[in-house]
C-alpha cells in the first residue's frame, strides 16, 4: 500500500498545482486515486467509502494556505484521517495496560500462522525491557506439541521464565496452574499463548472464550498477519465477536505487504492496534504509532524511527572519544574507519537506514544495488581485518609488498587495497578539516559522504 498510495498522490500534488482551493470538480480525481491505492492494497470495501466519505468531507472548500497546493493539502488530510483510522483518532500510542493487581493476564488469540507464540515472546522482551516487568509465558496450545517446545524456545531468548505445560492436560488445566505459580512467584505479567487452528470454527471459539472468563485477562490481543488482507477482515470479526479484544498486534509488517490489514483490522475490532511485528528477530516488536505508520504509508518516511536507531546502534561513548581524538589532533586511523563501519551495521546497514528515508530522499538512492553496497562493506571489513594491528594505527606504511600479503589475507584484487585505501585517505582528510569543528559538524559532513568517499555508500551510482 506504502508505494502505491505514496506515488498516487505525488502525481495529484503535480497535476492540481496553481488552484488555489479544493473543489467538488477536482476533488474527484483526488479521491479516485486515493480508493484505487487502498482498494489495491486489500483495505475491506466498508472501510474504503468510509475513508473516502471522511476525507472528502473535511477536504471540500478548505483553503489552500502558504505555499501549498490542493495536492499537497489533500496530502495532510489523507495522512490526518489515516492515522485516525489506524489509531482511534485522538493522537495517543496505546500501550500494554497493566494496571491491575499482579499478575497481570495477557491473553494472546489469532490464528494458526499469525505468529501468536513468537509475538508472545516478543511481547515478553517489551514489558521486561520497556517496562521493567518479572513476565511467565505458559503454551495452552496442546493440540500443536511443536508450539510448546517453540514457546519454550522463543522464551527462554526474550529473558522471561516459561511455565511447562503438556498436550495430555486440557487448555483450563494448563492456565489455572500458570496463574497459581504467577500468584506464589511473584510475577507481575502472566502471558498466556492460546491454540490456534487453520480456519475460524467453533470449538476454537468456545475454548478460548472459556479461558478468558477463566483467567479474566487485563489485556485480550488479537494477533493478525499484516499479509493476510482480506482475510484478515474476516478473521478479525469472528474473533470480535467471541472476546472482548483490547487490542492488535500486526506481524510481519516488514513483508511484503500491501498493508490494508493496519486500516481495516482497526475498524472492525474496534480495538487500537498496539503492537507491529517489524521483524523476525526478538527485539523485532514496535509500540505501534499510528502517526508514524501513516507517514511511512504516503512515503514521508519515519524519521522518529531513525533517530531511535541511531541512539540504540550507535556507541556514543565510542563517538565521543572519536571527536576528541580528532580534536585533539591524534589523527584518524583504520581502527576509527573500522568502527564506523560497525557502528552502520549495528543500525540495520544501508538498506535499514534507506528504508526509514522520506521517498523523495530514499528515491535518490532508487538506482543504487544495495545487495553490492552492503557486500562492498563486508569486503572492506574484511580488508582490514587481514592488516596487523600496526599497519591499522599507521596506515602510511601499507606499501606493495603489504597491499599484496593483505589482499591475499581478504580474497581479493590488491586494487580493491588500494580502492579502500583511497576511500579511508579521502575520509581522512576531511577528518582534518574537522579537527576543533566538534562532533555535529563532523557527523553532518559524514552524512554527505555518505562515509566512503567518492560522494556516497558503495554500491551507489556515482
């Protein structure tokens, strides 16, 4: 949905330039391009005439202020009442409630491949890292033997403490115990993995309806894949209208998705969508933003996403002394080099840091061979992983007979030596020109290099 609705209405912000409000004339082929992208993208028809019902109302005769045009005012309102409808409109991030006497019960429910056991461990790693939370995770799944084990698993990787359970007790059995052994351990979070099946049937139904009467759970999380589209609509009402849900969870939102189960999920459940599974690794759930997630969908990046990147990748203890070193005149050697190579794969490479760009900055890039640019930066690694220690601190004395011994070190041409020497004199240079400009300036002339000379990331037209 992201491209398609994002390059729909780049093109209206070009065509309706120089009007000077919108129009029940133009407003027209501003809202056939806005149905198509989300029809295209698998949003539920419903949800499609209400949007569209939504944004032109609040669109017909408004002024267009400033420098903008009908397209670019149309733009805001799209991405006003986008972010409404995946968010409830009021603007806030809905978080885990867990404002109850301990334990808190989560009850996770979904569908059979909709990634509910390794969200349940996702979601475990959250609440102790984000929220500081003593957390049991407990398999009532006991018609799926694997989903135990997996639970265990996926558990036992996000730091939570697993409860055991067996495909020879019944579902009520499991969930009593795991709730007693919270209650006498002293856990503050109970969350509880539920069956899943291929299809919506009743039994299903009837079985976790009784565990949440059961268990009486602070939060109800219905977990959907994000691919699933229309599907996902259905699924979503059935399991409405057998538990109170409190809340979704979208996963593999990082797919490749035509993204209209974030729109349609939203109004169908009733319920705020809280969690995005971003990817497959642990750590790989986001608090969901509706804000955010509706300017990643018109292509106007997430640059919040970005700059919490950085500050999660980037060592600033490491930058800091790098400044100083370069401030104090200590020069910058292939170990300073080295590092910041590290410091970009700890923020998801090349491809990672493009991804949360603004379109209009990430389609700069459109032309660029990220699978050679991400090589090119392994290669240079492993270049200078194969120098001495010595030769990394002064650089100067990597000679023909060095350059030889090294490329064969790094299985490769001594002309990738020398092109990787280059880059580093070129980088050192400007580090030169750094020296007493402090770490700001420095970082900003970084980013317009790009960090490997010749004006941009390897792997990139020049």
């Amino acid at each position: 949905m992201a491209s398609a609705l994002s390059d729909r209405l780049q093109r209206l912000v070009k065509t309706m330039r120089g009007q000077a409000r919108i129009t029940e004339s133009n407003v027209q082929d501003m809202l056939r391009e806005v149905r198509m992208a989300l029809l295209e993208a698998d949003v539920a028809l419903p949800v499609v005439r209400d949007f569209i019902a939504r944004v032109k109302d609040k669109a017909l005769g408004q002024e267009v202020a400033g420098s903008l045009n009908p397209g670019q005012a149309l733009v805001g309102i799209v991405h006003k009442e986008l972010a409404a409808t995946m968010g409830g409109g009021d603007g806030a991030v809905s978080d885990i409630n867990l404002a109850t006497q301990p334990p808190a019960v989560i009850l996770m429910a979904g569908l059979q491949g909709a990634g509910k056991t390794t969200t349940t461990a996702k979601l475990a790693k959250h609440l102790i890292e984000k929220r500081k939370k003593k957390v049991l995770t407990v398999s009532a799944d006991v018609y799926r033997p694997a989903a135990i084990a997996q639970l265990k698993t996926v558990t036992a990787q996000a730091g939570a403490e697993w409860f055991p359970s067996d495909a020879s007790q019944t579902p009520r059995d499991i969930a009593v115990a795991a709730l007693d052994y919270a209650k006498r351990h002293y856990f503050d979070v109970l969350l509880v993995d539920t069956a899943g099946r291929l299809g919506i049937d009743e039994a299903l139904m009837a079985e976790i309806s009784e565990l949440h009467t059961l268990l009486n759970p602070i939060e109800t999380l219905f977990v959907v894949d994000a691919m699933q589209g229309q599907d996902a609509v259905n699924t979503a009402a059935a399991f409405k209208a057998a538990l109170p849900l409190t809340g979704v969870v979208l996963t593999k939102l990082d797919g490749d998705s035509r993204g209209g189960a974030a729109l349609s999920v939203r109004q169908v459940t009733g319920a705020p969508i809280k969690f995005a599974g971003v990817s497959e690794k642990i750590d790989g759930l986001e608090v969901f933003d509706a804000e955010r997630h509706a300017g990643r969908v018109l292509g106007m990046g997430d640059i919040l996403a970005l700059v919490e990147e950085v500050q999660k990748g980037v060592d600033l203890g490491a930058a800091q002394q790098l400044a100083e070193k370069v401030r104090s005149g200590s020069g910058f050697d292939l170990n300073d080099f080295m590092m910041q190579l590290t410091q970009m794969k700890k923020m998801g490479g090349l491809s990672g840091l493009i991804d949360k760009l603004p379109s209009q900055l990430a389609g700069k890039a459109a032309g660029a061979d990220m699978g050679r640019a991400e090589r090119d930066v392994k290669r240079m690694e492993g270049i200078i992983c194969s120098m001495t220690a010595l030769e990394r601190r002064k650089p100067d004395l990597i000679k023909a007979s060095r350059k030889r011994r090294i490329a064969v070190g790094a299985g490769v041409q001594v002309q990738e030596v020398n092109r990787l020497l280059n880059q580093f004199e070129q980088m050192q240079g400007m580090m030169k020109k750094m020296k007493g400009g402090g770490l700001m300036k420095m970082m900003k002339r970084m980013g317009g290099m790009g960090g490997m000379g010749g004006g941009g990331f390897p792997g990139m037209p020049r």
